[in-house]
C-alpha cells in the first residue's frame, strides 16, 4: 500500500552530476520527514541526506557542498541532487520516509548510481 519509488540512477563519469527522485504513495507525504541512503558494494548502509517535515536538512560531511536534498509537497516527491561526482559515490541508492516519533520506517527499492573515474 505504501510505496516509495526512486528514479534518475545511472552510469557517470566523475565529476558529473545526477538527479535521484523518490515519489511516495499511501502516505500524507507533508507530514514526512524523508531521507536518502546509500549502500556502496560490501558496505553497509548509510546516511546520505534527510529533511523534516518543515524543510530543515542535514548531511553527511562526505557529502556537504556537493548534494542537495529537497522536496515538492505538491508532488509527493524528495530530490537529491548530485554535483562533483566521485568514485567513492558509487551505491545503491535508498529513499526512506518516517513520521516523527513513530517506529515504522518505509523504504524504497533502491536505485543505483555508477561513478566511473
């Protein structure tokens, strides 16, 4: 019933740029706070980017400067967008939503994201 969908993943060269989006259904999207992951080959999980309900965000510091995590509300839709790509970039890609103070989590598939150098 809830579904959370990412698109934009690709094969890039490095220092290129990317633009993932997430596209949420079975949810009241507004009241979200919506995050990014990332799961680079025999790595675990981590966090790229997330942003509250009321547009505050927060970054990895191997990340800052470079990416860009925003929202449309009207569009049920998160964007991250990716400049100054590296190799190090490289990962599947996880869109996650969660409602502040309850314990379920929704993810996404994943999309994955080639950087090559």
């Amino acid at each position: 019933q809830v579904q959370l969908v990412e698109s934009g993943g690709g094969l890039v060269q490095a220092g290129g740029s990317l633009r993932l989006s997430c596209a949420a259904s079975g949810i009241i999207f507004s009241i979200y706070s919506m995050g990014w992951y990332r799961q680079a080959p025999g790595k675990e999980r981590e966090l790229v980017a997330t942003i509250t309900s009321g547009g505050i965000t927060n970054y990895a510091d191997s990340v800052k400067g470079r990416f860009t995590i925003s929202r449309d509300n009207a569009k049920n839709t998160v964007f991250l967008q990716m400049n100054s790509l590296r190799d190090d970039d490289t990962g599947v890609y996880f869109c996650r939503a969660n409602r502040f103070g309850y314990v379920i989590n929704y993810w996404g598939k994943g999309t994955l994201v080639t950087v090559s150098s």
